[in-house]
C-alpha cells in the first residue's frame, strides 16, 4: 500500500525501518524479508514482540497507515534453518494481515 501511495522509495525505507526495528529489538542479524511486507526473524531466545512498539515508531517516522507482518522462531526450536523459517512462516501466516 504505502509503494501504491507514496512511491517505491519510501515503500522500501518502511521496510528498512521495520528490519531496523527487529535488528534492536533482537541484536541478532538473522531477518529476512520474504516478501511485500513480510518479515521472518530467526532469534537465540524466544521474543515476544511488542508491535505496539513498532508501530508508533512507524508512525513517529511518518507512516500512519501501514501493515508490517512479522513470523519469529527461536533457534532452541529446531536444529536446521529451512524448518526455522518454515516454522517463522507458518507463525506469519496464523496472523492475518491488518490495517494499521
């Protein structure tokens, strides 16, 4: 919506934002875009993200109407990265996409 809206480019500093967002939140480098607004994040420990966080700093960087979709696994979870993702996927897909 916001490259439909705005342009790719500030379509793209959302997305960069958001990752930078989960960067802090995690001080792990494992997030993967997977996909127009989907975000996966492989983590040491389990994360219970607080997306209210996220979304007023959307919003303090001029972003009001966005939908940021993040899966997370933990690595404790599985010992290979293809099910981490599959895993932090599946989690994606429960949640349906909201307006924001």
């Amino acid at each position: 919506d916001v490259n439909r809206a705005r342009g790719r480019k500030e379509g793209d500093r959302l997305l960069k934002l958001a990752g930078q967002w989960l960067l802090q939140q995690t001080g792990e480098h494992n997030i993967y875009r997977i996909g127009g607004n989907e975000l996966l994040a492989l983590t040491q420990r389990n994360v219970k993200w607080d997306l209210a966080t996220l979304e007023k700093f959307l919003r303090q960087e001029g972003f009001r109407d966005m939908d940021i979709r993040i899966g997370s696994s933990c690595y404790t979870e599985s010992t290979g990265r293809s099910s981490l993702l599959k895993l932090a996927d599946d989690r994606l897909q429960q949640h349906p996409p909201s307006s924001r």
